[in-house]
C-alpha cells in the first residue's frame, strides 16, 4: 500500500512538489491549514506530513515555529526543495494579451525584477497553485499566474517564461514528520539534530543556553 502525505496547499503546491519528489509513489493529500495537515499525522490519517521550515529567499516559516512545539510529531526527515518560479497563462490566450499577474506575495517579491520589467498589475493570491487554478478554472485571459511545473501540468496552464525569478538560488527546506518516531540509524550516514525550547526572558539566558549544549555539540 502506497504512503500517505500530508501538505498545506492545493495541488500544484511547492510542497506537493517536495512531496513527489521525496516520496515518487505516495498519495500527495492536500489540506487547507498547516494545523489540518500536522493533524493528519497525529492521528494516523497520513503516515508523514511535509511541512516546510524555511526557505533560503523569504527565511523561517513563523506559523511553523508557533505550531510545532504544540504538535505530537517526530522530525523523521529532511527534502531541500529547489523553488523554480513558472509565469504561467491559460492556454486560450497570448502574453500580448496579459495586463495582470497572480501569486502568493512572497513568490511576487522573489520575481520583482521582471514583474516591474513586464509593468503588469500585482494581485495577491492565497498561494502559488491556488492562483494558477483561479486561472485555469475561472478561464482568465488577461492574468498571468506564477506558480510551479506541477501546477501547471495539473491545471493545463501554458508556461510563458521557463525562469521568472530574480534568482535561480531559491530552496526551501522541509522536515518529514509522523507520530511515530523514526528508530533506524545508519552509521554510514550523517544526522542532524533539532532542538525545541523556551527561555526566560532574562539576560544572558540564550549564553546560559549554548555554553550548556556547546559540550554535547561537540562530542
């Protein structure tokens, strides 16, 4: 029987990427929320949820670091994505014919360069495969999506520009979580290890912290 993965998004999603990408067979399953997926994994519904950490353009995931502490899940694996931001149309009309552009704010930041270039109009989508299937299922024919090569498969969308970021280096990393905690270790290989914990808010207690874990680290 073929894994279950959670991951907040739409199909087409960066992190529905990440999970085909990671788990070639498995069943990608899409939820509206990050709490919806994380839960998914905590109740056994999912055998893993893919959640992403932060990301190398946009930094930390904040509802990521709010929501972890309080979830019930291991850190069994990591996926460094590489983001490839796709300028997507419906294939009914032309580039000549585009006045607007669509996506998550954060993927309209990362291709400002030729955004501003194209002079188009800026609309702020829910997120990237969202965007592309308003798109593809309200049939707009004045309004670019930029979303990945999956949403646009997936949405029957027509790829304009290939590479419509301002750069190329653009990854974000994910932790591969479940309820069960991954047991198996391989001494060939190299592990990370991750940490979650709170401070008072006191002075110096961050230094207190490291001069505490600095001897384990290094061991």
């Amino acid at each position: 029987m073929s894994k279950k993965i959670s991951f907040q998004g739409v199909e087409g999603a960066y992190s529905h990427l990440a999970v085909q990408e990671f788990f070639p067979n498995a069943k990608a399953i899409p939820c509206k929320t990050f709490e919806l997926a994380i839960a998914a994994a905590e109740s056994g519904d999912v055998d893993y949820a893919m959640i992403p950490i932060e990301n190398s353009a946009a930094g930390r995931v904040a509802d990521i670091h709010r929501l972890l502490p309080k979830s019930d899940l291991h850190i069994n694996f990591e996926h460094f994505q590489k983001v490839e931001h796709k300028l997507l149309i419906h294939p009914e009309t032309e580039q000549a014919h585009i006045k607007k552009i669509i996506s998550h704010e954060q993927a309209l930041a990362q291709c400002s360069e030729k955004i501003q270039h194209l002079d188009y109009d800026i609309l702020i989508g829910a997120d990237t495969a969202g965007s592309a299937k308003y798109i593809a299922e309200q049939k707009i024919l004045d309004t670019a999506a930029i979303a990945s090569s999956l949403a646009a498969k997936i949405y029957g969308l027509k790829t304009i520009d290939e590479s419509f970021a301002n750069s190329s280096n653009n990854i974000t990393r994910f932790y591969v979580m479940s309820k069960n905690e991954n047991k198996e270790f391989n001494p060939d290989q190299t592990y990370f290890s991750s940490f979650l914990f709170s401070l008072n808010n006191t002075p110096g207690s961050l230094l207190k912290l490291w001069e505490g874990l600095l001897p384990i680290m290094s061991i």
